[in-house]
C-alpha cells in the first residue's frame, strides 16, 4: 500500500481560516451581505458563500452604487481609499483584513511620508494592490531579481523594503543582496508570513523524499503556485490540482510515496477528498 504524507501546514493558513468562518457566520447572519473581490482566492469557498445570498462586488464604483447592506473586505485587505469610501458613504463593512497584512499596511502609511516604498511581491495581487494603497507617496513593485538589479531610485530619500506575504522566500533574500551591493541606504521589514515559510518549507522537505507530490489549490492564488514551484524542482512527479477530479497521476507500480500539501486558500474537505482518492486507487 502507498504512504500518503500529508503536509501539517497543508490549507488554510490562520488569516485565510479567520475571514472564511467570518465570512460563513455573516452569511447566516446578514440579509444583505456583499464581499469586495473574492474573500479568499478559491472558487469552491466563493461558490458555497454565493449559494447563501452573498454577491460579489468586483469594482470600487459599484460599491459606491451601493445603498444599504454590509460589506465584507477580504482578507488580502484593500487599500486605505476604499474604507475611507464606505466611511463617506456611510455603509457599514466587516474588515477581515488579515493581521500580518495590516501590519504592513501600517508601516507603509507610517514610512512612506520620508522614504520610498519598496515593495517586493507581485503588482497585480490583490494585497500588493492594497498596500500601495496605504503608501502616501507612490510605491515602487519589485518582483525579479532582474528588477531589483535594474532599479534605481528616483530621488535621493532613504528607502524602505516590504514583502508581499507570501512572498518566496530565497527570491527576497537574493533581491535583498542586490540591494545591499547597491548600497542604498535601506531598512528592511521582512513581512514574509511565517506560515507560508513553514508551508513552503514542509513542501519542499516533503517534495524531496516522496516518489509523487500533489499539490493542491487554486490556479489563481500565488502562494499555491509557489508551493507547486518549490515542489516541481524537488520531484518531477509534482501534479498541481484544483480539486480531485483534476488527478491526472496513476499508479504505475513505481509509485510507494505519495506528498500531499495544499495552499493557505484550499478547504480542508478538498484535501481529505484528494486523500481518500490516493488511499483507494494507488
Ligand atoms: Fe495572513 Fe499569513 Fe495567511 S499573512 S492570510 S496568515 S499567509
């Protein structure tokens, strides 16, 4: 029979399982619940909310257009013009913005009067978009180590450096060396969530010592994708899937482990799902 090892870290991280339960228990409570963009990257999740009544908002003129009911502010957070909207409009709003995200969103707002804002994370990501939007002065996204290299500063203010969360964690360090051989005058707040660097490193410990590695989570949420990334390069047999009907692996004799983890946005009932499929086939 095949060993199955399931990563600990494998789903929901803290700040993801925080804005779902919040999110199912306003469904139940609230006549009119809206969430502004999808309360966490996963179709199924957004899918079961959509079935108790709750409707997506997808732009910050339609939740201008809104006249009553509550709004639900997801957990990647949204930037400071959006809160300072519903407050004017007088629309009431449950923000389950995660605590490691408000951090961020905190330094920013505080550095970015004397320094400029480095971000290193991905320019189109909800939470990137919404931590320059707490910068006072515009931010500058970094996301390569080719743009680190390429960079330079615009004016001569000192500068200061965040991550996006999920932010891979060696790729920061490497930027973090370019910019030291530039010697900028640099401060570094490294925002990178310890719970993706304990999933990401699960991942790649597991990935390396399994004959096959499923990867599980969302096409659309970054910190799968990494996941699927870090565990690709340790086994080539990594298969990334949404949902179990996405398994593509079989069991061809060679097969004696099987790695499973899972991104912070995947329901716990999808893993044990992809669980008791590699329990009964292979
Ligand atoms: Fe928060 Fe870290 Fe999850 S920042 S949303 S606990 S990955």
């Amino acid at each position: 029979m095949v060993e199955i090892i399931t990563a600990e870290t494998a789903g929901f991280c803290f700040g993801v399982k925080k804005a779902v339960d919040e999110a199912f228990r306003l469904a139940e409570e609230k006549k009119e619940l809206y969430t502004y963009g999808p309360v966490i990257h996963n179709d199924e999740v957004m899918r079961r909310l959509t079935e108790k009544g709750v409707k997506l908002v997808e732009s910050e003129e339609e939740l201008a257009a809104l006249s009553g009911g509550t709004v639900l502010l997801r957990s990647h957070g949204v930037p400071k013009r959006v809160i300072t909207l519903l407050d004017e409009k007088g629309i009431d709003y449950v923000d389950v913005c995660c605590p490691f995200v408000k951090r961020i969103h905190g330094i920013v707002d505080r550095e970015s009067g004397e320094k400029q804002i480095v971000i290193i994370g991905n320019p189109k990501h909800p939470e990137v978009e919404g931590i320059m939007g707490w910068c006072r002065t515009p931010a500058e996204v970094l996301s390569t180590e080719e743009e680190a290299s390429e960079y330079t500063p615009k004016d001569d203010r000192a500068i200061c450096v965040v991550a996006q969360t999920t932010f891979n964690h060696n790729l920061f360090k490497k930027i973090l060396e370019i910019f030291e051989k530039k010697s900028y005058d640099v401060t570094v707040v490294d925002t990178i969530c310890n719970a993706t660097f304990r999933h990401q490193s699960e991942a790649r410990e597991i990935a390396g010592r399994v004959d096959a590695m499923i990867v599980i989570g969302d096409t659309k949420s970054s910190n799968s994708r990494k996941l699927y990334e870090i565990c690709r390069k340790e086994c080539d047999r990594t298969e990334f899937i949404q949902t179990v009907s996405g398994l593509t692996l079989v069991q061809d004799g060679s097969i004696h482990t099987v790695g499973i983890t899972a991104g912070a946005s995947t329901p716990n009932y999808i893993i044990e799902e992809v669980q008791k499929h590699v329990r009964r086939e292979f």
